[in-house]
C-alpha cells in the first residue's frame, strides 16, 4: 500500500519532518513530532508473518498472518451457538524495560448482534515471565470497534490501574490511528495521533519489568462474539537516547483498583 512507502527507519540524525499527510491514510506519528531515533526495530510487514511473532488462540478458525504489507488477525468465523476466545500475536526477543513503542493499527467488526472483541496493543511481561493475569500490562490501546473513545492504562501487582480515556475519537471500521507509549526510569507517557495525552509519574506506576509488545481481539469468556479483524502496517520500537524535541507534559491518570491481578 502507499502508506507502507512513507513508513521508513528514520536513521540517526535524518530529518525527522512528517510525511505529507495527505498521502497518508492515518494521523501524525509521535516519534516524528517528538524527535524520536535511531529506531531500534521495526516491523512494516511486507512478506511473510516473521518468525519473532508468537501466535496464540488461533484454533478452530481465529488466523493470524500478513496481507498487502499489513499485519492481518481474524478473530475465529462466527457460528450461531458457543463461544468464541481470543486470538494474539507477541513480540519475541525484543523485550525493554525501557523506551518507546509506536504502532498505527485499526479494527473492523463484520456483524453486530453479539458481544464485541476488544481491540488490545499493549506492552507485557516479556519472555517467560509470570503475567500475573495481566496485572503488569501497560496498554498503548484498548478499544471496541466502531465506538468513539480509546482506554490506555497501566497495571500494577499492588492491584491498581493507572488509567485514562481519548473520546470523541472516529473508531470506525477500518479507521487509521496512531498510538504510542514511552516508559522512562520516572514516568510513562502516552500518545495518540502524535500528541501527548498523559503523563505518569507517581512511583508505583513503575514496574522496571522488561516489557514485550501483544496484540489482541480480547474475547469475554463465555460469549459469542461478533467476527472481527485487527490490521498493523508499522511497529517500531525507539530507545531513549534522544530527548523530545516537545514537551511531554500531561495530566495524569486516574487511579482506580484491578482485582483480576494475579
């Protein structure tokens, strides 16, 4: 696609100017209005699903791959009766404490009538580590198809979630939008479509667990879900050795309690 020509690795010391956004099917990318370099791994999916991805939840018809340069995942093909689980992809050896990650993704709902997946980006526990029912999630974005507001937040073990809401945003089907999430030492910051909507600083908030990037179509346990589909066009990842070129300043979240954390 067009898109996936403008998405390049922005090498040490390039210009980091946006691309034209008319020719970009999607919003303004974080790490070009904030400076971010060298990139330290990107994914534009052109080919092949690469081996660093680990599937899961793709039985009985859920189907994770790529098509047209773009990451593509099929929740499982909707039946009249039972349920219907969730389907993931994560990253593999590319595991951080620290840094920026920044994704453009979007969602697509095929019926109505059952209950909606959940469309997840979020950062977890990397590797084997324990992920403690997700009680250490940081979420980039947390969405349902064709509503007009986006979660984010960040779970701790003490059993609380730092957490925020973007609304009046367009999550249509098929809508482009991009999201983006910086964990530093001190503080965690979150983007949408470029800007900055929160900043974390208290203590708690900060695990230093090396993290890994998951997408998901998260299932409610039990129910039939509406067929569904998650796309990707670009994943990258930025250490933090530049500083923003902007101010990073935000509200914070709101503290409130997740019980499911294990």
């Amino acid at each position: 696609m067009a898109a996936a020509a403008l998405l390049v690795a922005l090498p040490g010391g390039a210009s980091q100017a946006q691309p034209d956004q008319s020719t970009v099917p999607g919003k303004t990318f974080a790490a070009y209005r904030y400076g971010w370099y060298p990139i330290n791994f990107v994914d534009h999916f052109d080919g092949a699903l690469p081996g660093h991805w680990s599937v899961a939840g793709t039985g009985d018809g859920g189907s994770v791959g790529t098509e047209h340069g773009m990451f593509v995942m099929y929740s499982k093909p909707f039946k009249e009766s039972g349920s219907h689980g969730s389907v993931s992809a994560t990253l593999t050896g590319h595991a951080h404490k620290h840094g920026r990650w920044e994704i453009r993704f979007r969602g697509r709902q095929f019926e109505n009538g059952h209950t909606p997946y959940t469309l997840n980006a979020k950062l977890v526990p990397a590797g084997d580590r324990d992920q403690h029912c997700g009680g250490e999630d940081i979420s980039l974005a947390s969405y349902r198809a064709n509503t007009s507001q986006a979660h984010f937040y960040d779970r701790t073990l003490g059993g609380g979630s730092f957490t925020a809401v973007k609304r009046r945003m367009n999550l249509s089907n098929d809508y482009w939008h991009t999201w983006a999430v910086e964990v530093t030492p001190r503080r965690i910051s979150w983007f949408v479509d470029g800007y900055v909507q929160r900043t974390e600083t208290r203590p708690a908030a900060l695990s230093g667990v090396p993290l890994t990037l998951r997408l998901e179509l998260t299932a409610v346990p039990g129910q039939t879900m509406n067929t569904s589909r998650l796309q990707v066009d670009t994943v990258r990842y930025f250490p933090l050795k530049s500083a923003n070129k902007k101010s990073v300043k935000a509200p914070r979240t709101v503290l409130r309690k997740y019980a499911a954390a294990c």
